[in-house]
C-alpha cells in the first residue's frame, strides 16, 4: 500500500523540476524490500505495481541491489531485464534509479526519475544543483536512523 510522505514528495517535486524530468518516484527501503513514499506523474496502475518493490526486481531494486546507480537511455527499447513492464506504462524514455546510502554504506532509499527524451540521464544529474539535492535527502534520511 502506498502512503505518501509529504517532506519526499516535496523533494520529488522541487528535484523534477530543476531536473526537466517528467516523473520520479521515492522508495524507502524497510527490512529487504522498497516501499513508495513519493510519486509524481506515475500512472495509477503503475503506482499499485511499485508501491512494495520486492529486493532486487525492477530498476528500483536493481539499484538496491547493487549500490550503485541503474539508468536506461530508452525505458522503451531497454533489453536489459532492469525495465519491468509496468515502468514502459509511464511513456518517458531515459530514465534513472539512484540509490541512497547510509554512512555505514547501506541502501536506505532509492530514487527514480524519467524523461521525455532519450540520453544519458548519469550526465543530467551530474549538473548543480541535484547532487546537493540529493545529500540533502540523504542527510535528512540518515537523521531518521
């Protein structure tokens, strides 16, 4: 079941739009498994699919998984078996699954985002200010602990 967390769902907003993305989902992770606290532009049937993302299934979990960020330049045409089926349902292209670590190096939350165009989404997130934006959200998740 999903329940929104509003302070995510702020982040989510604000980093989708200085990021250009066209969606972006939050997942905490609780005991092995991913569970969704923020959502934009995800469709319904979409949101009912990733609200509890079992460990290591889907680009989310992917990323969980391996500490280390999963990105596609087309959710489309990606053969990669990263790209459930569920994730084409949003229409985007590139998108890219970030992980979110502790400083003891575990995976706390994972972060999504999708866009309306192909490329490599590694380089847009590169750009300032989203690296602070997201040790912004990592520090504040690290509070919770």
């Amino acid at each position: 079941m999903y329940e929104q967390n509003s302070e995510h769902q702020q982040w989510l907003e604000a980093s989708i739009a200085s990021l250009g993305a066209a969606a972006g989902t939050v997942h905490i992770q609780r005991g092995e498994d991913l569970y969704l606290s923020a959502a934009l532009r995800i469709p319904p049937p979409v949101i009912a699919t990733v609200a509890h993302v079992v460990h290591g299934k889907g680009m989310a979990g992917a990323a969980q998984l391996r500490k280390a960020p999963v990105q596609t330049c087309n959710l489309q045409d990606d053969n990669s078996g990263n790209i459930r089926p569920g994730a084409k349902a949003v229409g985007a292209q590139a998108a890219i699954a970030i992980p979110l670590l502790s400083q003891a190096g575990e995976v706390m939350a994972v972060v999504g985002f999708a866009w309306q165009k192909e490329g490599d989404p590694a380089d847009w997130i590169a750009q300032e200010p989203f690296p602070a934006r997201l040790a912004e959200l990592t520090a504040h998740l690290q509070n919770l602990q």
